[in-house]
C-alpha cells in the first residue's frame, strides 16, 4: 500500500499489469482502500466496468457530468472514526481495455480539464491496449503475479480462519495449478473445501482432488498420449528407441477421438504437452523446436475458434512426423 | 459453476439434477418468454428465455454479435432485485448460460464484474462444450466441472434400462452397434435406439442404422473426390457443398465428416496430408467470411495431392 499513498498528489492514476496478461493481482483491492470512509464512498467514486455500456456516449455524459461536480462537503462519518479523505472524486474504469478507441479519445479532454477535482483511475490487463494519449497522462503502476510465499501465507491465513484442513503439499499444489493467480487458487480452495466436508466424516484435502478441479489433465492420460505420438516417457525403456514402433495414423486418430470424448480442453492439452515436450530429456534441440512451431499455430488456431478435434490431431500428427523423420 | 464436455454427455441433466437439488421440484414449472432488447443501433432482438421462479435459462449466443447487450441488460435486471418468494429455499437465483463458448469476448468480460459483484443475489451456471474460448478471467472465477462422455459400459446399462422401462427385450449385439455408432453421444444412442425400434420391433438379425442424410451426402463428396481429380469433378463437388450449406450444415462439420471419409480411401502417407491442410482451411474458413472457398480450396488441394501421388508415387 506504501507506494500508493505516495502516489495521491499525482493527477491521474493508470494501473497495470505486465503485458504478459497476468491476473487477478489485486488490482482493484488495493484502489478501493484508498477511499476508506464509507459515507464518502457513494457520492465521491463512480465505478463503472465492462459489465456498463461504455461508448462514447456515456463517456459524453454520465463521466463528464460527474467529472464537473465539484465535490460536496465531507460528511461526518456514521460511526464516529475518522477516515482521510482527498478533496477530489475518483473515476474508476474498470477492465478499461476493454473500451473502445473512440471512448477512450473522448476520455482525453475531460481528465485534464477537471483534473482540480475529479481523478481518473484506469485498471486493465494490458497497458497497450489504452491509447498512448491516455497512457501518458497518468502514472504508471505496475502489479506483477505475487510471489509464491506471500500467496502461500495468504491461503494458509484463509485457511486458518476458515478452519479447513490442509496442509503445505496441498498449498503449494494449489500455487502451482493457478500459476499465481490468487483469486483461482482461493477459489479452488473453496471447492475443494466444499467437496471435503460434504462426506461424512470430512475427507482431507489432497493434492490430487485440487488438480481434478483445477481442470488439469491427469497425467498418465497425457503420458499414454505422447507415447502414442512417439515421445519417450518414463513408463518406457531409456534404450527402447528402436523398440518404439512408429504408430500408424488410425492409432493417433482413434486415440485423440478418445481425449475428445473424455471432454478434456484442447488448450489445456496443448500446454500440458508442451511443457512435457520442452522438458524432454532426450528429444534433441530440431525436434523441439518444431514440436514448438506447431503448437503455437495450433494456439493461434484455436483463439480464432477453430475445431477443437481436427487441430489436436493436426499438433499429434505433426509432432509425430517430426520424430519419426529425424 | 462452469460444466463443459462433449455433446451428449449429459450437461444439462446435471445442470438441473443441480437446481432440483438446490431448490426442490419448483424449478420444473417453466415458461417460455419472448423479450425484446435493444442494440445500440436501435435494433431490435429477440431472445427467448427459459424461466421459473427459480432460475433463467438463455442462450446469448441467439443474438449473435449483440449477445453483450443481452448480458448486460438480463443479468443486471435479475441481479439487481431480489427473491421475493419467502418460502424459497435459497436467496438467489440462478442463470444458466447455454453455448458459453460462443459467447464474445465481450460479452465474456461484461460477465467478469457482474459474476461478483451480484453474488449474494444470482449464480451463473455455464454450459460449454469445451473451455479453450472462455477468457481466463471468467475461468478462474468459476468452478470447473468436466463432463466426460460416457464409456460403452456406462450406455449399455443406460440402453438396458431404456429397454427394461419401454419395456422391450434389447439383443446384446444391437446395444453394442448402437453404442459403436453413436460415438459417445447418448442423446443420439437412445434416438437410434428409438428409430430402430421403429423400423425393426423386434430388433433381431441385421441392423442397418440409418445415417443422417447429411452424412451419406458428405461420404458420397468423398468418394466423387477421391474416384476422379479433374475440373469438371471439382464443379460437381462444388454443387454438392452448395446444397448441404443451403442445408443448414455448418461448415466446419461438412469438412471434418468428408475429410474423415477421405482419409479412409487414401494411402497412409497421404493421411498426415489431408488432415493438415483440413484443419488449415479449417481455421481459415472461421476467419474469412464466405466458407465455400476455403471448402473448395481444400478439395483442389486434396485433389492435386493425391494425382502428385498416383502420377509420381516416388515422390509423395
């Protein structure tokens, strides 16, 4: 919180995250402690995000209306504390990449002209979706993922006070699964909560049941299905290479309909194949690299929407002319 | 809660096992209602929406590009008042979401504040067939449950007990091809089922289940494909692909099912082949706009592949 006190006499606020499209820092927690009377709250911060119409026309009108007001007196605080309050409002948006270019110019003049009174607060995931014009005006703040031990320290303290059951293997699952994304974690926590105590008597939590519904693939299923392109596992032999029989094309179809059956995410698939493929300890370097060149059409191909069963197939049968052919 | 899975595989049933579980038989009593939304360019759209006291059911994705206007406006409406029913179990309600995959990614992130912020008045179940096109935002927020397509075990006792209730005497080896042919797919073993039933009372001796007429015209493209590759052939092919999209059959379906016959008929070195350059135009018929082009340039590649193949088989 230190360097956002520091931060108040700046005109306009623009927080971030790294463009590597992290989330669920807490972004909006952080803005919201700020303004901590509750009184003041309601007639000095408007809030809108991308669940308001947000055209041009609203930025027109409703924000430049509530830009011009100059702020009422502050009121007497209900229940008797005293909270610090700035002499201006705030405007939070919300999820601001999310609004349109046109928006976002109209936004231009209206902050700088009523900047004595009114504050602008911009949160987005990616900085290099708010026009440059917009982004120079404000002061940048960057939050990165948190790091493992503080969200670790933090799920231990819910867990504490929730008075669940778990114990360290299971919070550094959970870390691992949601890849530093909290408010994942804490929400498969909740589930995996709700699952536990929903026997009788409660079952513990393991690290099994949070990767069920962290919706990761299991990983014998992505180990039998790398063998059925050609890769190595651990279940095989080290030397077995020339044991390996090169499976012919019906056995990659018939075996990426069974994946499709079982409902699992292609993406899911992919990344959890890639990483076992990157990881590889005997693949060589080429082989690697086109392993890698294919998934990453494949991830564009499946962002555009394409078919779920004919790219995985695609990735299984590329992949797999890739190790037979060198 | 977010259920995805393949066709088929039983998410709705579980959806509403989970809402008569959450607030008794009540939610059974459903009307059918027709509302009116506004574009912001003043059109008008119409959006039929499944309802009891309980739970709303919608399908955005109706309202194609203007589906974030329909989010925007129903959730905040039902979020915004309150259960009025005090002999409701629970104080909210709930919203299910069909096709959650195909919604936008805007109407996905006008999803994002609303799912929190109106927590203690509404829950939002979707339903999905997979979750690749689900922004990452909406996932973290939702429990994930997979719905795994059933195993051939699971129908048979599923087919069995259609039978028991019909009730009728089901041959083992009639099961077995219905389950085979349905592919996982139990909405469509227990419609087979039904047919056959129909056709053959007693279901005995050879079964011939009737394929959608879609299919057997897509296996007959497939055949005219791989039989002759010359100009004239690609005209017809191309008269054929006219009629199944006037039909109605989306695109991506036509290709995946003549793709897969064609596969069948070819040499193995040709497979690999095919199946790339599928799913390439695959990805580019979602981009672009008119699909019978990269339908009919997936033919003529198919087409100049396999004559490079017979010509010069060295070479392939």
């Amino acid at each position: 919180m230190g360097h956002l006190e520091q931060a108040k006499p700046q005109p306009f606020w623009l927080c971030r995250v790294n463009y590597s499209g992290e989330l669920s820092e807490p972004r909006a927690t952080s803005l919201l402690s700020i303004f901590v009377s509750p009184d003041n709250f309601r007639n000095r911060v408007l809030e809108l995000n991308a669940s308001d119409e947000r055209g041009i026309s609203i930025v027109r009108e409703k924000i430049k209306n509530f830009a011009r007001q100059t702020p009422r007196a502050q009121a007497a605080s209900s229940d008797g504390k005293t909270y610090p309050c700035p002499p201006y409002k705030i405007i939070i948006l919300d999820e601001a990449d999310s609004m349109t270019q046109d928006a976002q110019g109209a936004l231009r003049r209206i902050m700088e002209t009523y900047a004595r009174i009114t504050r602008f607060c911009l949160v987005c995931n990616y900085v290099t979706r708010i026009i440059e014009p917009l982004a120079s005006r404000c002061s940048k703040f960057r939050f990165t993922p948190l790091d493992p031990t503080s969200s670790s320290s933090r799920l231990a303290y819910i867990a504490q006070s929730e008075h669940i059951d778990v114990n360290s293997t299971v919070i550094d699952t959970l870390i691992s699964t949601s890849s530093g994304d909290l408010r994942r974690a804490i929400t498969y926590l909740q589930s995996a909560s709700r699952l536990s105590s929903s026997t009788n008597p409660p079952t513990p939590i393991t690290p099994v049941d949070i990767q069920e519904i962290a919706g990761v693939v299991p990983e014998a299923v992505v180990n039998d299905f790398a063998s059925t392109l050609g890769i190595e596992t651990d279940s095989m032999d080290v030397d077995g290479k020339g044991g390996m029989v090169a499976s012919s094309f019906g056995a990659i179809q018939s075996k990426v309909k069974e994946l499709m059956r079982e409902g699992f995410s292609a993406t899911q698939i992919l990344s959890q194949l890639h990483d076992l493929v990157i990881l590889h300890p005997t693949m060589n370097g080429r082989q690697k690299s086109t392993c890698a060149l294919v998934f990453a059409e494949a991830d564009k191909a499946l962002c555009d929407g394409a078919d779920e069963e004919l790219w995985i197939l695609e990735v299984a049968l590329r992949v797999h002319k890739a190790l037979t052919s060198s | 809660m977010l259920f995805y899975g393949p066709s088929g595989a039983g998410k709705k049933t579980r959806i509403t096992c989970t809402l008569r579980e959450l607030f008794g038989p009540g939610v059974e009593k459903l009307k059918i209602d027709q509302r009116i939304f506004l574009s912001p360019s003043k059109r008008k759209l119409e959006i039929n929406i499944v309802q009891s006291n309980f739970h709303i059911e919608i399908t955005p994705s109706e309202a194609g590009n203007y589906d974030r206007v329909v989010i925007q406006e129903l959730l905040k409406e039902i979020a915004q008042t309150q259960q009025v029913d005090l002999n409701a179990k629970q104080r909210f309600k709930v919203v299910i979401i069909n096709e959650a995959d195909s919604l936008s990614r805007d109407a996905q992130a006008a999803l994002r504040r609303t799912m929190e912020k109106y927590m203690s008045n509404m829950r939002i179940i979707l339903c999905a067939n997979s979750t690749s096109r689900l922004i990452a935002p909406i996932k973290s927020r939702c429990l994930l449950m997979r719905v795994a397509a059933p195993n051939p075990d699971e129908m048979a006792t599923v087919l069995n007990y259609v039978a028991k209730r019909a009730p009728f005497t089901l041959p083992s080896e009639a099961a077995k091809k219905i389950i085979d042919d349905s592919g996982g797919n139990l909405r469509k073993a227990i419609l087979v089922l039904e047919a056959l039933k129909m056709q053959t009372p007693d279901l005995s001796g050879p079964l011939a289940i009737a394929k959608p007429d879609w299919e057997t015209y897509c296996h007959k493209v497939a055949d005219l494909i791989v039989s002759e590759q010359s100009p004239a052939r690609v005209m017809e092919v191309r008269a054929k692909f006219y009629e199944l999209l006037s039909h109605c059959i989306p695109p991506t379906i036509i290709l995946k099912t003549v793709a897969e016959r064609v596969v069948e008929r070819v040499d193995e070195s040709l497979k690999a082949d095919i199946m790339h350059w599928a799913a390439f135009y695959e990805v580019r018929m979602r981009i672009g706009s008119k699909k019978i082009y990269h339908l009919e340039a997936w033919v003529v590649k198919v087409m100049s592949l396999y004559k490079v193949f017979i010509v010069l088989p060295s070479s392939a």
